[in-house]
C-alpha cells in the first residue's frame, strides 16, 4: 500500500491513504525538533485486519531513519507496537 507524505499544520504531519477523496488509513505525529511525537494511527474498517497500522508505523520509523530523528509514541497503537518489538529500538525515545 502507498503511504503519502503531507504537512497537516506547521509542525504536524501524517503519512495517509486516500482513495476517491475518503482517507482510509494515517499516522500522525508533531515534529518537536528532532522528535517525532506519535499522537494517532488510524485505519478504515475496509483495511482493518490487512495489517495495513503495522505498515503505516513502518514507513513513519522509515523516514525517522532517514532523517535522524526519535519517535515518542503516544498514540496507543504506537505504544503497543514499541513495546511488542524490539525492531524499532533505534527510533525509539
């Protein structure tokens, strides 16, 4: 699936995916400096079960990656999954 990338407000920003105007899938976070505060994942209940969060996250810790930045979860999906694996332990604050 294809996550886009779009600055909501001046320092928040989501990966989502929309299909014919209807979003069906984000994360969204606040940049704090070199922090990525995850604050809500959502995903539609045509993607739910497909793995699709696991995906969102995924890219979200991509681009943390990529640009050297931390992620704080918040967002409980976020918690879970830091605390369920030990494979964002890089990005991780």
């Amino acid at each position: 699936m294809e996550f886009q990338l779009q600055q909501l407000a001046e320092n928040k920003f989501a990966f989502l995916n929309e299909q014919d105007g209807e979003r069906l899938a984000e994360i969204t976070w606040q940049q704090n400096g070199q922090v990525m505060v995850m604050d809500h994942t959502y995903v539609s209940d045509k993607l739910r079960g497909q793995g699709v969060a696991k995906q969102l996250l995924d890219q979200a810790a991509s681009y943390a990656r990529d640009k050297g930045y931390k992620m704080e979860a918040v967002c409980s999906y976020v918690v879970a999954a830091f605390e369920k694996s030990d494979a964002y332990n890089d990005v991780k604050q």
